[in-house]
C-alpha cells in the first residue's frame, strides 16, 4: 500500500488507456465486419474510415494532451475515447444494415473528437472564464437559432430541420449552460445563497421570463425532450449556485404543470405518455416502437447476439432515438450495464471537476454540462427502456447524427478545459492542499 | 470521385467456418476487456481527490442521477432477463417480431385441458414454427377456439392467450430454471396446463347425438355453474383453418357459437320461468282454457293451444283442456294457460324473474376473452302492464324474445340448484359466483317435481329412461310462416338431486318431443350408460 501512496492515484499523461482500448476495438471491428461479410456484403475501404478517424483522433487527442501537458485526471479523457469508440462500434453495424447511417453520414460523428481537442486547445488555463462576459449574447443566439428554424425549417418526423436534415438546435445544448452559468455567477444578480423564501424580484423575473420565451419556442419545435434536459441542467445549476432545494418546489410545480399541458394540447404527447405507461393497450399502435425496442432487448437476453448478430432494421429510429436498444440486443444486458456504468463514470468525472472549480462561472458551466449530458443520456435510454415516456432525443456518442456528435464533442472539449487548475486558481488550491 | 476500392481480400477469412468460433472468442474477449477497463477507470476516479467542500455537484442531483441510472438498470432486466414473466411481452414477441432467434418464438403455449386432465389442445413444434394441435378436431371448435399465426385467436384460446404463455415465480425450483433459462434462453419452454370445466366423454357424445343438425347443445353442472359440454353446430376444424371457413360468416356460418351468441325465441321451456315467477309470488291459479285461446283485446289475435291446430289440422274439433292447475298446464304446456298466468302475474314479478336469472345485463363468460364468450343481455325492461299482449307472447316465449341456448340450460340449472342462478364458469380456476335468486328452494323443488311430471305424463314422456328419473320440458318456437318451428327439449338429471341441467335446440326441428326429445335422450341415456354422469 505504501507503493500506493507515493505514486499518484491515477497514472500521469501518456496512455490514457489507449492500448487496451484500441484491443477492444480491433475485435469489435472484426465481429462488425465479419458479420456483414457472412451477410453477404462487400466491405469497402470506406467502411474503414470511421474506424480510422477513431485512431486517429484519440491518438491525436492523447499526444496533444501528452505534448501541452495536460493537467487533469487521465480518467476522463480515456472516458471520453472509449465512450466514441462504442459509439463508432454501433454505427459502423448499422451501416450494413440501414440507409440513413451509410457513407458519410457514418464518417461525420466520427469527428466529435476533433472538436474536443479543438476547444480544450482553445479555453484551457482558465481562457474559459472569459466567456462568462457572453453570456447574454449566448442566451439571444439561443433564442435566435430556434426561432429560426421554426421560420425557415422543415418538419419531419414531428421536429424541425434545418436544410440537409441537420438540428442546428443542439447548439442550444452549448449555449444554454454559457449563458445559465454567466447569469447566475454576475454578482450584481445576488443568487449565491439566496433560498426561495428570500429571493430578489429583479433576477428571478428575469429567470423566468428568459426560462419561458426559450421554452414556448422549443415547444413550437415540439423539441421535448431538449425542454426536459435543459430544465434539469438548470435546476442543478440553481441549486448548486444558491445551495438551497427550496427551488425544486417552483421546477417540479413547472413540471407538473406543463405536463398536463402538453397533456391537454399535444396529441402525440398524450399518445406517448400512454406508450409509456401501458405499452400493450395499443400493441401495434402506440405501444409498437418501445415494444420493437424491448423485443430487440430480450431477443439479445444475457449476453447479447454480439456485433452484427442483431437485427436493427427491427427497431423503428434504431439509428437515433433507439440505439441503446441495437446496442442492448447485440450487447446484451452484461454490454448495457458497462455502458451504463461507462456513463455513470462520466458523471463521476464531472462531479470531481465542478467541485475542483474555484470560479463560481467554471463551476455552475461544469455542473451544467454534466447534468445535462446525464439528463439527455438518462432520458434516452429511460425512453427505450419504458423507466420514461419517449422524447426523442439522441444518445450522445453513440446515437447517428453529425449536429449532435460535434456538440457533444465541444460540451466535452469545454469540460476537458475546466478538469484542469486553471492558472490562476492554481497556486491557492496547491496552498490549501498543503495545509491539509 | 474518391475510387472506393472493395476489400475483396477479408471475404475468405470470414466465411471461414472457424470464424464462428474466433467470433464467440473474441465477443467474450470484448465483454471481458470493456468490463477490465470499466473496473480500472471506476479505480482511478475513486482515488482522485474531491475539491473544495464549498463547491459541489448539490447532493440530492448526484442522488437522483445514481438512482436513475440504478433504475434504468433494473428496469431494463425487468424486460432483457425476466421478459418470460410477463405473458402480455411474450404474446406480443410472438405476434409480431419478427427475429427468427427472439427466443419468445420458442415459447409454447401450455396444454388446454378437460376437468379430468384429457388434453384437449396442446404445442407442437413443427418446421415452420409452433403450432396448435387441436386433438379432438371440431368438438371443441367454439368454446376452445382457434390461436392460428394467420388468423388469429377465438374462445378459450384468445381469453387465456396470456395464461398459457405464463410462468409465475413460485418456489425455488421456479427461481433455478430462471438462472438456467437466462443462459440457454429457455429453449422450448411451455407455459402453464389450464384446466377448464369440460368433460371430455360428455362433450363427444353430445356431439355425436346432435351430428348433422344444425343446433346447439349446453350441459351445465348445476352447482357451480361449471359448463361441462358446449356444443355448436354447424362447426370448424381448427386444425384445418382456411379462408373457406372465414368467407361463411354470419348467422350461417360455422364460426358462430349459437350456444352462447345465437338467438332464439324460447317458446314452451320459458314457461318454467313464468311458473317460478307465479308462484314465487305466491298464487296458485285454476285458469280455463277454452279452445277458441285467450287474448287481451280484440284487435289482437287470440293465442291458442298446439292441441287445438292439431285437431284443426285433422278435421276435428277440440274441446279445450278445461280448467288447469299449474302443474297439469306446465304438464300439456298450455299456451292459454300460461298466456293468462303471465298477465295476472304482471310485469314487475315476471321482470323480477328475469334479473334474477341475471340475464338483464352481458355476462361475460371469461374476462379478456374475445366477444363469442359473452353472453348478451335478454331485454326484460320493456315488459309494462300498459302492454298485456306482449306479456302474453312473453309468458309462451314468443313474440320479441330471444334467449340463447346457455340462457335455457342455466334457467334449469338454476331450478335445480334450489332457486340460485350460477355464473356459468368454463375455467375450474374461475370462482363461484351466484348471478341472483329466481325463486326460493321451496318453490324451484315445486317446479322440478312439475317438470318431473312432464316426463313421466306429460310432453316428455319419450324422455324416461329407466333407472334415472329425469326432469325437462319440451320447446316448439314458431318462427314465421312456411318456417319449421326451432324444437327444444331442457332439463334436469337426475329429477330427484339434480347434478346436471341440460339444453337441446334443434334449428327448425319441428316440435320439440319429435327432434331436440330424442337427441337430448340419446345424450342422456348415453352419459348413464357409460358412467359419465356419476
């Protein structure tokens, strides 16, 4: 144990795991390809890409992070390359099998990585603080971008797109905890330590009226699910700025109420909440998409059919909504748990760097992202599994869909940036540390 | 153009047979290396030092985030592990998903069986999948039903399509063969055996006694309700289901089970319910019945005795029957009398009668089953003393009443079980449930020594068998003009301590002594003989 205590808890800069991580690709690729081969498909070089632009970037991102001396714990990174290793797993299957995940539309999230590396480049040793001066601009170009694609876009499957089927409201996803993050730490605001019972008329109208437009604008979009996750980013936010519960009681009042709302004047919204809670009193109807999912679960059963011995083509929006349930059938219950765990561990990571933030704006924009990433994976994956009503929204790293992956990409780049000591609060936090 | 060259060169390495193997090896290999690595990194973020305690992810959302992920966890298994629990997901598998290796296409269904424990239907594996067996063909065709992959459930089959596919967790045994079942994914399981209240030698004989006539034959246990013979004729194979049998639909066609759904005007046998009505309300009447019938305005024709058409028919003239007491008018059936009976005994009592046979709203036979186990609501509202024509045409079960086969068996039934009408039961797992009270005991032993009476003296004469006294009354349903009348004979076996109510309906049969009297002998006669009835 002694050996323990004079090496460091986790090992510095170098591997990041990548070894044995590349191992477990190298099989997944030759039971994916193999399994399409045994098909009867003819692989192309194409096809290696994605698997290629994988290496690439996560030996990238490990000798950037080894060459600029990356401060932070190797955990999370390795999470990080892992997590988009499954992902490229799970595409490259359903490109044998489905139209809207082939040739290119498989290479794109393939490139999330990039823009991790990109942005962490771009905001570490504490540049991040600087964006906490945006953040009302933040709030109006989340304003902008769906009021835009509700005058320009184009609906599909009940949700607007934006010409060449991207969702240019994901970037909501990155804006929203800017400018969350910005306006809870301005100090003129007064949110720090301030219970509901004590609140200050000014900031907490503006909460609400700010919280409002954006929400009767997604809800236009009949965008959810992305109302639901940027909700619950929000609240852990506003609880974790003022350090007081008392504000559930407004979000869960908020939350009943527009539920009976979307209740009362959303059909589909009606429909899929009676998918959820009883899925066979309309088996072919209602029920049909989440029943095919939990199908395609216990056909897997324990151990799972392994890559390519599923059938994703039987799961209704298996490339997006749904691909925790492809991924659930060829892995199985045992490949789900790790990936839950995987997740879980990503969650860990960014609990440990939101506490190891000094700046109020770096720690509400850590707490942020964390929660809402958490919250867009346990909404989907509760969706599949019937623990939640549907909502439609993607699986990040593992779902199809370029607009989503590069989002992911930069919300992970921005908390790869905050996971080191920013410069400036380095030299109190190695006092403190000393002192214990 | 980028040139997107084909890898032609892997092909060979993995058509490979030993590939299937590498595959396996290196899918483990997969499963145990992500776990490795899940493990190492669970490692390294445990030993990394928490921050500053004044900042922090709040405690209540890292809660409800782990419990979330918890959740999902077991909500997960609750359909990837134990979806075999859950009969309603593994019918729908096996409806409509359409993975050849879905192991839910490997569950069986469980045996159907009579009360005694003769399968009746039963799984088989066959080339193209799992099939129902129906072993005694069309004999149970309309009860039981049909579960076809094509043409879907009816009866039994659709009611107890999730019972059958059931598995509940019961002992430790149950809990083991789940262990196991979870890693060689439960080929070939069956679901639970289900007993239903049938009688297997009963029900063939009937079915042979009634062979070729179209009709319908009920035998009901008279304590419990328990329906031990339903017959229907015409029927199906379910064996040999096929378009043919789904283009005679309808009234005319054999999916009909005219025991339960069809419609009939009772004629004479409802004249036990109209005796039961009177003197459960007390009067015992000495009424004349003149030849020229009894009717209740002059606008209306008189309604007349069978006797006096006879007699019409042959040239002769008929006297009447003179004045009759109840029992020697439910002995010669005397339509006049009943007529005048059911006037004076007045609406309210004979509706009275009617609700508590329970017949003025739906029974439904089994819950969840399809519509042909629901037995529909007789109309007994509309009787008024405002109208005594239509109590007159009811009290002789004419005019707008229809009752179904079971509905007769259960009125004898309910006779002989001391005045309490029971829910017919087709399940030995159903409970016993009393429907309502026709009468008291006293009275219903006073209608079954009548009905007695009609055996030994009367229309049914041709009914004593010797050795078993047997109890009943003849039916003759006019149905219109040029139309033979529906003949029907029902009752109660033995007379003395009745078991078994009975019902035999012959679709324009004629009288009821000549066609429906001597198949329901021969079902009778037969079940004595060779002990059923025992």
């Amino acid at each position: 144990m002694s050996g323990r205590r004079n090496a460091p808890a986790s090992p510095r800069n170098g591997h990041l795991l990548l070894g044995p991580a590349c191992l477990m690709m190298l099989a997944a690729a030759l039971l994916v390809f193999g399994a399409r081969v045994r098909e009867g498909q003819v692989l192309t070089l194409w096809d290696l890409v994605p698997w290629g632009l994988w290496l690439m970037s996560s030996c990238g991102l490990a000798l950037c992070l080894t060459v600029w001396r990356y401060q932070g714990p190797p955990a999370f990174p390795s999470i990080l390359i892992l997590l988009a290793g499954i992902g490229v797993m799970v595409r490259a299957r359903m490109a044998g099998s489905l139209e809207e995940v082939s040739g290119l539309r498989e290479w794109v999230p393939a490139l999330g990585m990039a823009w991790t590396i990109l942005v962490w480049c771009l905001f570490r040793k504490g540049r991040i603080e600087s964006l906490r001066r945006f953040w009302f601009l933040s709030y109006i170009l989340a304003l902008l971008i769906p009021a835009a694609l509700l005058v320009f876009g184009t609906r599909f499957r009940g949700a607007v797109y934006a010409p060449g089927g991207m969702t240019p409201t994901e970037l909501v996803k990155i804006l929203i905890p800017l400018a969350a993050a910005g306006f809870f730490a301005n100090p003129d605001f007064q949110w720090k330590g301030r219970s509901l019972f004590r609140f200050r008329f000014g900031p907490t109208l503006r909460l609400v009226m700010g919280w409002a437009l954006l929400c009767g604008l997604l809800v236009l979009q009949r965008d959810l699910g992305m109302v639901v996750l940027l909700a619950f980013s929000l609240l852990a936010m506003l609880i974790a700025i003022t350090r007081s519960w008392s504000w559930a009681l407004p979000a869960i009042g908020a939350a009943v109420g527009g539920g009976w709302l979307v209740l009362r004047y959303f059909e589909h919204g009606a429909r899929r909440l009676t998918a959820w809670t009883d899925p066979f009193a309309d088996p072919t109807g209602a029920g049909w998409q989440v029943l095919q999912g939990v199908s395609g679960l216990y056909a897997g059963g324990l151990t799972g059919t392994g890559p390519g011995g599923g059938r994703p083509d039987r799961i209704p929006i298996g490339s997006s909504d749904f691909v925790y349930a492809v991924y659930g059938e060829e892995a199985g219950f045992l490949g789900s748990v790790l990936l839950l765990f995987l997740f879980g561990l990503l969650f860990a990571q960014g609990n440990r760097i939101a506490s190891n933030q000094h700046a109020d704006f770096s720690f509400l924009l850590a707490v942020g992202i964390t929660a809402g990433l958490v919250g867009q994976v346990i909404v989907n994956i509760g969706g599949v599994v019937t623990l939640l009503p549907v909502t439609g929204i993607p699986l990040p790293y593992i779902s199809q869909g370029g607009t989503s992956a590069w989002v992911t990409g930069i919300l992970m780049g921005l908390l790869l940036a905050l996971s080191e000591p920013g410069t400036a609060a380095k030299k109190s936090s190695g006092k403190k540390q000393k002192k214990k | 153009m980028i040139p997107n060259p084909p890898l032609h060169v892997l092909t060979p390495f993995f058509a490979d047979e030993g590939w299937r193997i590498l595959s396996k090896g290196l899918w483990v290999g997969f499963l145990l290396g992500f776990a490795w690595l899940i493990l190492r990194l669970t490692v390294w973020t445990l030993g990394e030092r928490a921050g500053t305690p004044r900042h922090r992810m709040p405690a209540g959302i890292r809660l409800l985030v782990w419990v979330g992920i918890g959740a999902l966890m077991v909500k997960q298994a609750g359909w990837q592990l134990l979806g075999r629990q859950n009969e309603a997901f593994v019918g729908f598998m096996q409806r409509y998903d359409r993975r050849e290796f879905n192991p839910a296409h490997r569950v069986r269904a469980g045996k159907i069986l009579d009360r005694n424990g003769h399968v009746l239907v039963e799984s088989r594996v066959t080339d193209s999948g799992i099939r129902r067996w129906y072993r005694f063909g069309p004999i149970f065709s309309h009860l039981i039903g049909y579960n076809h992959p094509v043409y879907g459930l009816s009866g039994i089959e659709s009611g107890a399509r999730e019972t059958l596919l059931g598995r509940e967790l019961r002992s430790r045994d149950d809990l083991i063969s789940l262990g196991a079942g979870l890693l060689d994914r439960e080929s070939y399981a069956e679901g639970p055996a289900l007993y239903t209240t049938l009688d297997l030698p009963l029900q063939r004989t009937a079915y042979e006694a009634l062979a070729g006539r179209n009709g319908s034959i009920v035998i009901l246990d008279v304590r419990s309700g328990a329906v031990r013979a339903m017959i229907s004729q015409p029927d199906f194979d379910p064996n040999r289901l096929g378009p043919s049998v789904f283009n005679r639909s309808g009234s005319e066609g054999g999916l009909v089970n005219r025991a339960i759904q069809g419609r009939y005007p009772p004629g004479s046998v409802w004249k036990v319910l109209i005796a039961a009505a009177s003197r459960q309300k007390g009067a015992d009447r000495t009424l004349p019945t003149p030849p020229e019938g009894f009717t209740t305005s002059p606008s209306t024709p008189p309604i007349r005795d069978h006797s006096y058409y006879l007699a019409k028919e042959q040239g002769r003239t008929w006297k009447g029957y003179g004045s009759l007491n109840l029992d020697e008018a439910l002995t010669v059936s005397s339509n006049v009398y009943f007529a005048q009976l059911g006037v004076l005994t007045g609406a309210a009592s004979l509706q009275r009668a009617v609700s508590g046979m329970g017949f003025t709203s739906p029974v439904t036979l089994m819950s969840g089953s399809a519509p042909a186990l629901r037995l529909p609501a007789i109309a007994g509202d509309d009787l008024s003393d405002q109208r005594p024509y239509a109590i007159a045409q009811f009290s002789i079960g004419q005019g707008e009443l229809l009752v179904s086969p079971l509905q007769v068996a259960m009125l004898m039934a309910a006779v002989g079980n001391g005045g309490t009408s029971m829910q017919p039961r087709v399940l030995e797992s159903q409970p016993l449930k009393p429907l309502g009270r026709l009468c008291t005991p006293a009275v219903a032993a006073q209608i079954r020594s009548m009905m007695r009476n009609v055996v030994t003296s009367g229309t049914g004469q041709k009914m004593e068998i010797p050795g078993l006294p047997v109890a009943g009354k003849t039916g003759t349903a006019e149905i219109g003009q040029g139309r033979n009348p529906h003949s029907w004979f029902a009752g109660l076996v033995p007379a003395d301590t009745p078991r078994w109510a009975f019902c035999v309906l012959v679709e324009e049969g004629g009288y009821g002594s000549a066609s429906a009297l001597p198949i329901a002998r021969d079902v009778v006669e037969t079940a004595y003989r060779d002990g059923f009835l025992r």
